[in-house]
C-alpha cells in the first residue's frame, strides 16, 4: 500500500522545485550513424593489392542492368548470413563511394580500400557504386566489374545489393573473411 505523503512535505518540494525545467531527452547513441571510416593506404599494402588482384578484371562482362540485383557467396557461407547482410542486419563498418571514378580507377580504389580494411579487422563494408544512370548505355559499368573482381577475391565471403534505404541496386554489402 503506498504511503501516503504529508501536505507541508509535498509543498516543500513543491516549492523547492519551482522554476525547474524538464531536462531534453538524451540522444539514443545506438541510433546514431558511424562515423565515416578514414581510410588511410600504405604503399606496401597498394603493392601488395595489385600484386594479388586478378589481372582478367576487363574480361568482365555480366551485361548487368541498373536495377539487377545482386547476389554472391563462398560455399560454406550460411544462408542466414547472407539473409542478413540483404537486410542491412550487420552494423556498416567502412564504406567508399566510387562514383566519378573510371573502372581502372575504380578497381585500384576497391582493392587498396579492401587490403586495408582487412589489416584493420573491419569485415562488414558498403561500396557505392552507383546505378550507371550517367553511362553512354545506360548500365552500370562500375556494378559489372564489381560483381567480378569481388567474385574472384578469396578475402571476400559474400556481397549483395545493399537495401533501398542504402542505395539499393547502386551500392553493395560485403563480407570479409576474418583476417588472420
């Protein structure tokens, strides 16, 4: 049974709380976005990079449309997992956005940023592609070569289209193997 307060009690406090304001709510810190990544390249880690990538990258060709989704996984890869990253369910660790870059460009850019994740420990990655809305055809350039050059990385696990709030068919999630 709840005790019952006294009134010259109530009116002290009352009154000792007079001009007391509500203090605002605080800011939900799991809700707020990570900050950017910066990203920071070493000229071994460059070297390495190129040495390891595969050196077939123009043979590319996956005549992929704008609005194709994506989709790839290493056997072994569990489907809960790739479900997940579909969902956007893995916390972004670092992301890049390659849009203005030419495909060889883009493909140095993607390797260097990859080598240099994996020596951090970050496996969960966005990359910006873009949609190919600007190309002389129409399609995503960038999307094509990605969807290959990934594909034949054995430090990438899995990577598909990012959720629409994420940029969708023009950005992709990507999982990378523990590094060791």
């Amino acid at each position: 049974m709840p005790k019952k307060i006294d009134p010259e009690d109530s009116a002290l406090f009352r009154s000792a709380v007079a001009g007391a304001r509500e203090l605002p709510p605080k800011p939900d810190i799991a809700k707020r976005p990570p900050p950017k990544p910066k990203v920071s390249f070493f000229s071994a880690d460059k070297e390495v990079a190129l040495r390891e990538y595969p050196n077939n990258f123009d043979q590319v060709d996956q005549n992929l449309e704008a609005s194709d989704y994506i989709s790839f996984s290493r056997p072994g890869v569990q489907h809960a997992v790739l479900r997940k990253l579909r969902r956007g369910q893995y916390a972004i660790q670092a992301d890049i956005d390659l849009h203005g870059l030419t495909r060889i460009n883009a493909k140095h850019y993607v390797s260097e940023f990859l080598v240099d994740c994996q020596r951090r420990g970050i496996r969960y990655l966005r990359i910006v592609h873009g949609k190919g809305q600007r190309s002389p055809n129409g399609r995503g350039i960038l999307k094509d070569a990605l969807v290959g050059w990934l594909s034949q990385r054995d430090d990438v696990l899995a990577f598909c289209s990012a959720p629409d709030r994420e940029g969708g068919t023009g950005a992709i999630y990507l999982i990378l193997r523990r590094s060791e």
